[in-house]
RNA sequence: GGAGGCUUCGCCUAGUUGGUCUAUGGCGCCGCACUGCUAAUGCGGUUGGGGUUUACGCCCCUCGCGGGUUCGAAUCCCGCAGCCUCCGCCA
C-alpha cells in the first residue's frame, strides 16, 4: 500500500485477500495434521505386524508418506503465502493521525520563546568550531561527508546530554541498555526498517548485518521469539547506541553541520506492553521527551505527524521539534511512535492475556536525547560574545561550568 | 582460520543396536491433605506451540536450527548456528 493510500485510508481489499489466504493457511493445517495421525497409527502397526501382513502394511505407508510430503508442502506454501502480503503491508493508522503527507501534521502546542537577538545569530557550526567543539573538515577528511568529529568541550556536552538523558530514564523505570548496533535481516525486517526505508540502512555484505539506524532495532529484537509476562506492567529500556544511516536521497539537504550525519549517537526509550496500554505509554515517552527538552531550556512544539510520512511500522507518531534560530523554523530532535502490535508480530514477541492465550504484544519507541540536541542547544543558548551558556541540568555531567567559552 | 567436544520439556538430567519415547528422574512451581504460623511430609499436576471445540476434550508439531534416509528418527546421514577446550592470528 502506498503512502497516499494510507493518507486517505483506503481499503484496498488487502484485508480480504488476507483474510482468504489465512483461511487456505487453517485448511492446509488440519489436513496435514490428520494425515500425519493417520501415518502415526500405520507405524505402530506396522512395528508389530510379520509376514504378509507387515509387507502390505509397507506398501500402505509409502503411499502415505508421499501424501503426507505433498500435504506438507502445501502447509508451507500457504503459510508462506499469507506472511508474505502480511508482510508486505505497513501498519494501520491511527484513527486521530491526521491524513495526508509530510506537510500535513497538526501542531499540538508550543512551548517555550524562542530567544532574540541582535544582529543575526550564528549557527551551529561556526559556534562549534570557535568552542573547538566539533570538526565537520577533519570529519570529512577521514570518512567523508557527513561524518564529523566531536572534539574537547564537544564531546564532553555530547556525553553530558546523554548521561542526563540515562539519569532521567533510570529515574523513571526505564532499564538501561547498552545493545549491539549490528543487527540480522530478520531483527531487521521485524522492525519495518527493510520496507520503504530500506536504502537507508548500512548492510554489510560479507557477514550479512545489519548496521542499525537507531537502538530501537535491537531493543525490540531483544524479545524476538518471547512471551513476556507483562502482568507486573510493561518493560521499558533505555537504549544507549550509536546510530548509522546512509542519509541516500537527501543529498544538497542539511549538508552543513551536524543536523543530518551518517553516525551520531542517541538514548533511545522502547516499551513493551499490552496493545491496552499502548496509548498510555505513548502519551509517557512523549511526556518524558518534553522533560528532557525542559531540562536542557529548549523552546519547541509538538507535532502529530499525518499518516503518509509514518513510516511503515508506526501507527501514530509524535514529534518535538525545536527551534533552530540560525535556520528561523523548527527541527526535529525527537519522535516517539506507536507501532501497536505491527513489529511484535513479525518479532514474535507475545504475552498471555487475561485468558492465558499468547498475544501479540505491542511496542513502542521515543527518542530522548541525540548528537543533534548539541546543534540546539549551541544555538539557543548562545551569547553575543560566540560563548554558550549551559543548561542548569546539564552542569553537573560537565564538572559545574557554566558556560562554554570560545578558544585562543 | 584449524582441531575436538557439547546442545533433551524453567534449571539439572536419563535415553544414541531407529518402532508402547505418548521422553526418565530430581529441583522449582501450582493444587489438595496434614501440622494451631513458618517449615517439613504425603498425594496429584506441571515443556512449549499450533489447529479444532460453546465447553469438556480431541488432534498435530516440538529433543539447538534446517534438510535427507526410512513405512517410522531424540536415536542414522548432510549442512548451519550457539557454547566450551586447545592451537594459530590479531588493534
């Protein structure tokens, strides 16, 4: 199904195919179950027939094993059949996600004023460099465009933010992990990262990994092929990763600093729960971004992002975005998306219901701090002379300085 | 990279001359009984998944994974993965 169609919430009569092949999936089962009853019942004659008896009884069990073989063959057909168009259809909307594109999300609020200046303010960049806190030229020079170095005081902020960022989950109940960044085509897949974003993604062909666009990949392949017991509430991590992404088709976009780069490093929130409690959580990993945002003094808005830019696995999505004043507009520096039982599914992971019958769990992600929050935060708060104050919260990861002053 | 060993139902484990293995025993867990608490003891239950059924139940699959041989595979053959030991190499 194509994003427009998602957009207008069409039904494509996909739902009925599947439903047909599901149907074949269910016949195809009982019928190869009661051969290999019956196949079951010949054996145990056969072991205790003799003579004349046992060798007609031989000739009787070929004939079953070779329809025993084809009804097998059929199972796996079928089967196959039916995960493949499941596979191949992104989750279903949200009903509140607003129609339309990337251009249609509905704002939600504001927080926050964004500061004022006089005189232009400077960008990112070029506070970064006078604080030598980042490098883009060296970044460049060793692995090529988009790549960038976080040098001195810069990779000390990076640090901070995100230590503040695991202090906060920890705060909240969120277990802390530290997960594999290379992944295999299944974890993959399960997340609906091989669909439409799949030239997005470093494959490394020789060992066929996967390199991941964000620990949300391998957080929820983390109960692949589980039952969670969610009766004492849902599971919630904290991912701490380096992320990579290949950035293909947004060449000429965002190519000055560190906005869109090819590595950067991110907390990441990822909660399991049952698909009840999946708003609710929702609403959570929102609240808690927008701590965080607080934490660091970051003026920003909430966005409903509309369902043709959702992506193939979320089903409702929310972005904070906050102000960039060197570009005047707001940029994204977290996403929290509801992705129901859509990658629990193809993950396996389940949970018992009130009935004790597994179910499909339902996961969820947000973002809680990345390498981009430094292009905000420089920006925001910085001061006439080219220094940046630094947040209250923040102070603490950086040994009490108040301030980030320009060298030489 | 090379050689060898291992992988059984939550954990430990019996089982490899192919056929009542419909997988043994222990621990743990659940229920009941007994004991005025706890504990101990006794009896019973307990792999997981799928299909079907209003329900009771019935059926199939499952001995790391995937193939193969066979009427029939935990057991025999092939491939793969993971773990362990030794050797080699290495930031």
């Amino acid at each position: 199904m194509r994003a427009s169609q998602r957009a207008r919430g069409e039904d494509t009569g996909l739902v009925d195919r599947l439903l047909e092949l599901d149907e074949r999936r269910r016949s195809a089962i009982t019928r190869a179950d009661s051969l290999r009853a019956e196949q079951k019942q010949l054996g145990k004659r056969i072991g205790q027939a003799a003579g004349e008896e046992r060798e007609s009884l031989l000739a009787q069990g070929k004939d079953l094993a070779a329809q025993v073989k084809e009804a097998e063959a059929e199972q796996v057909e079928a089967e196959e059949a039916f995960r493949e168009l499941q596979a191949g259809l992104p989750n279903l909307v949200h009903p509140q996600t607003p129609a339309g594109g990337e251009d249609d999300y509905v704002v939600l609020k504001h927080v926050g004023t964004p500061p004022t200046f006089d005189g232009d303010p400077a960008d990112h960049l070029d506070l970064g460099e006078r604080l030598r806190a980042l490098s883009t030229e060296r970044g460049a020079k060793v692995s090529g465009a988009r790549f960038y170095f976080l040098t001195g005081v810069g990779a000390q902020l990076e640090l901070a933010l995100l230590n503040l960022a695991v202090a906060q989950a920890t705060e909240h109940g969120f277990q802390l992990m530290i997960p594999p960044v290379l992944v295999r085509p299944e974890i993959m897949a399960g997340t609906g990262f091989l669909g439409e974003h799949a030239s997005e993604v470093y494959h490394l062909e020789q060992d066929d990994l996967y390199l991941v666009g964000t620990s949300e990949v391998s957080l929820a392949g983390y109960h692949s092929d589980e039952i969670v017991d969610l009766a004492g509430g849902p599971y919630r991590y904290a991912g701490w990763s380096t992320c990579f992404r290949r950035e293909a088709g947004s060449y000429g976009k965002d190519t000055r600093g560190i906005i869109r780069v090819h590595q950067f490093n991110k907390v990441e929130m990822f909660v399991f729960c049952r698909p009840d409690d999946a708003e609710s959580e929702h609403e959570r990993l929102l609240a808690a971004e927008e701590e965080m945002l607080a934490k660091v003094e970051l003026p920003y808005r909430v966005i409903d992002v509309a369902a043709g830019d959702l992506g193939t696995s979320a089903s409702r999505k929310f972005d904070c975005e906050a102000w960039l004043p060197s570009q005047q507009t707001y940029r994204e520096m977290t996403s929290t998306s509801n992705c129901t039982t859509f990658q629990a599914r193809r993950l396996n992971t389940r949970y018992r219901d009130a009935d004790g019958r597994p179910q499909p769990a339902a996961t969820l992600n947000g973002t809680l701090a990345t390498t981009r929050w430094l292009v905000a935060i420089l920006e925001n708060h910085q001061q006439p002379d080219g220094s940046v104050r630094v947040p209250e919260a923040l102070r603490p990861y950086l040994g009490g300085r108040e301030v980030l002053e320009p060298a030489g």
